[in-house]
C-alpha cells in the first residue's frame, strides 16, 4: 500500500495482481477531472480495493495513508482487506474533503470469464473494461484464441 503513494505519476491506476484489462482504462483516468480518488463499489457502499485511480494529492495519499496504517493490525488477526477499506475512506471523506468516485461496474468485473458482452456479477448486462478475480487466466485464454493470429 505504500507504494500507492510513492508514484511518480499526476494520475494512476493501480490493479490487482489478478486483473486483465480488456479495453482501454483511459474513462478511469478522465474521471479524475471531477475526482481525487475513485474506485467500483461492489455492493451499493462496499468500494472494492482491487481497482483504484487517483491524482497524486494530498486527499487521495492521506486515505491511502490511513489505509496502510490500519492494514497491518487488521491483517495479523482478520485476513480481511476490504473493510479496513471502507473505514479508512470514511476517514477520509470526513477528514479530508477528498471527492472520491464511485465508479461503474464495468471496471471491475467480478466473476466474469470473457471480455465480450456479459452479465455481471451484480446481474447486469456489460461488456468488462476490467476483469477482476480467478477467471482472469482462463479470460485472457480464451480471448486469445479468438483474436487473429499473426505469424510468418
């Protein structure tokens, strides 16, 4: 998590180890010109941390700050990321003014397996921008036996 906040970058998008990007990010990082931060809630106020863009400023560093500072107590006894998460963007929203996003769903599909149209997790119909969780090997398989095959 520290890392969050020693970019080098005036926007970036950090993803989940387990993600594969099946169309451009750049909506992601045109949503920072009304937010600090944003990310997809999951469940109407849960924001997964799996998917997060957001300025180098001191609102979006100061709730990635909070967020580690709580991370290692949590962890040692729960092994649960997501709600340290949660209180730590309260936190921030109440301390900080930091406008965050709440974003579409499309940019963190869960538990889709394709990049084509689908139904999300939440039930609705999309296509993934970003697919998030274990199908993410058998996505991108599957979605490169379908693309033209280039050789000589």
């Amino acid at each position: 998590l520290r890392a969050l906040r020693r970019t080098p970058y005036a926007k970036t998008l950090y993803l989940d180890s387990d993600t594969l990007a099946c169309q451009s990010p750049q909506p992601l990082f045109d949503a920072l010109d009304q937010f600090d931060a944003g990310g997809v809630a999951q469940h109407s106020t849960i924001v997964n941390g799996g998917v997060q863009v957001y300025k180098s400023n001191t609102a979006a560093f100061a709730l990635y700050e909070r967020w580690e500072s709580m991370f290692s107590a949590v962890m040692a006894t729960q092994r649960r990321e997501q709600p340290i998460l949660q209180e730590a963007l309260k936190w921030a929203e109440e301390n900080t003014g930091i406008k965050y996003g709440r974003l579409d769903k499309t940019f963190n599909c869960r538990g889709a397996d394709t990049c084509s149209e689908t139904t999300l997790k939440s039930g609705e119909r999309g296509r993934c921008v970003i697919i998030h969780g274990h199908g993410v090997a058998a996505a991108a398989d599957a979605d490169a036996r379908s693309a033209p095959q280039l050789g000589v």
